[in-house]
C-alpha cells in the first residue's frame, strides 16, 4: 500500500487493512503486511526504472545504471518519493529485470486464471 499524497490530512477517516511492501513501515506501524495477515503470495508495487536498447555495449549500461542509482539516491530525491508514498530501493539493472520478469509472470496467471478478456 503506498500512502496517498497529503495522507495525513485524512485524520483517521481511512484505515489500512495491509502492506503489499515485504515489511512494515514506520509511517503505519498498526498496518500488518500481507504476509503477516496470512496472504504470504501477496505482492503488489509500482516499479519505476529506465530502459535503453537491449544492444546498448556494457559500458555506456554500466554508466546509465550507475548514473541513474545515484540519482534516485540523493537525499533530496529519496525524501520527496518517501513523501509521496514511493519507497526507495535502487536495486541493479538485473535486479530490476528479475522483477519484472516475475510481476509478468504472475499477471499472465492472474489473467488467465480470471480469464480477463480484451474488449
């Protein structure tokens, strides 16, 4: 669960049921994870990252993941995501796929097993 923008003005009026993050966050110590509430397959996030052309030499992807890792750390950047709910991890370029590689796996179940339909 990412916290809406301007959370705090809500004063009570909603009430989080579970975290999709894998572990709790200190801005909603009450809110157990999924996991903690029995739903340990659980897992949704908003997964941000860049994307270059799969031929692009090792050294200039080196350069974009390195450049683009100490961007999204600088303490100016990771505050004002932290403030609009975005937790900041800044994992690998193969991290990153590894993810997103398991997020389409899991979707194309869930459609499948709801047997979602294009209209």
């Amino acid at each position: 669960m990412c916290r809406p923008y301007g959370y705090s003005r809500f004063s009570g009026q909603v009430r989080g049921l579970a975290l999709s993050h894998t572990e709790r966050m200190p801005e909603f110590p009450g809110i157990p994870t999924f996991a903690e509430a029995g739903y340990p397959k659980v897992r949704a996030s908003n997964d941000f990252g860049i994307s270059i052309r799969s031929d692009t030499p090792a050294p200039i992807k080196a350069k974009l993941e390195e450049a683009y890792r100490n961007a999204v750390r600088r303490p100016e950047i990771v505050q004002r995501l932290t403030d609009i709910g975005l937790i900041v991890v800044g994992t690998s370029s193969a991290e990153f796929a590894r993810v997103l590689a398991e997020d389409a796996a899991r979707y194309t179940e869930v459609i499948r097993v709801a047997n979602v339909k294009l209209e």
